[in-house]
C-alpha cells in the first residue's frame, strides 16, 4: 500500500496532534497531583501560616500606632499654632483611605454669653484699644525701639485720647 504524499503529512499531523493531547493530559494530572500536595500542605501548616499572618498584622498594627503617635503629637503642635485658629482642616491617612475633619471653632457673638468668653468679644471699646496700645507702646519702649522722651511722648498722646 502506498500512501501519497499529502496522506503522510496528514498521517504526521494527526499523530503529533495525538502524542500533543496525550502529553497535555499527563501535564494536566501533574498539575492536579501538585494542587493536591499543596492542598495537603496548606492543611498540614495551616495552624503557622495562620499564626504567622496575625503575627505580621499585629507588628504592622504596632509599627502604625507608633508612627501615628508620632505624627498625632506634630498635628497637635501645628493645631495649637495661632495662624490654624478658626479654620477648617481635613486630615488624610493612609494615602487619603482614610480622612477626618477638624472644624473650626465657631466664632462668639458680640456679646459673652459667660464669664469665660469675656476676651473674645469682636467689637474692642476705647478703654481696651487704649490698654493695648500702652502694651505696644511698653514693649517697644522694653526692647530700646524707642527713646525715653518718644514713649512719654507716645503715653502722653493715648492718654490725651
């Protein structure tokens, strides 16, 4: 029996098709036979691997909290800071995962409403604006800005109103 020429490559071609489907099924029950014995080990560990992953958030967890102690200590520096009064602030953490705001305290009427708001009020009378500028006057006088005659001088005119 001969076999043409476009028969042998046809012959060729669908015993290399076979050996290919036979080679993917024994690589196929490898690859079950590997899944299964990792399976097995992932059982046999599970108690470490467990231990090990709280072990590895509770370091993570400590490593936040000190640096967050850190930063909580910079934040409260910069909050106590004259220029961060009265306004609102937004705080990120974690790459913006997490954000809180901080809003401003609200601003007093113009009258006190107790005994512990009584430096706050906004509208300043005569008296007050007198004592703060003999305060400004003093301190300029205390660090030699000024001369003995230009702060009398100075105080004889806030007095004199």
């Amino acid at each position: 029996m001969k076999l043409k020429k476009s028969d042998k490559e046809g012959l060729f071609k669908n015993i290399f098709i076979g050996y290919f489907i036979l080679l993917l099924h024994v690589l196929l029950l490898a690859g079950i036979g590997l899944f299964v014995v990792f399976i097995k080990g992932v059982f046999t560990y599970l108690p470490w691997i467990m231990g090990g992953t709280v072990l590895l958030v509770l370091v993570i967890a400590w490593l936040l909290y000190r640096r967050m102690q850190k930063s909580s200590s910079q934040l409260r520096d910069m909050l106590s800071n004259a220029q961060m009064q009265d306004r609102n602030i937004e705080v990120s953490l974690l790459g913006g995962l997490a954000a809180f705001k901080i809003d401003a305290k609200k601003n007093p009427g113009l009258l006190p409403d107790s005994p512990n708001q009584g430096n706050t009020r906004l509208i300043e009378t005569g008296a007050d604006r007198a004592e703060r500028r003999m305060h400004q006057l003093d301190d300029l006088y205390e660090k030699d800005l000024i001369t003995k005659e230009e702060f009398e001088q100075a105080r004889q005119t806030i007095i004199q109103g």
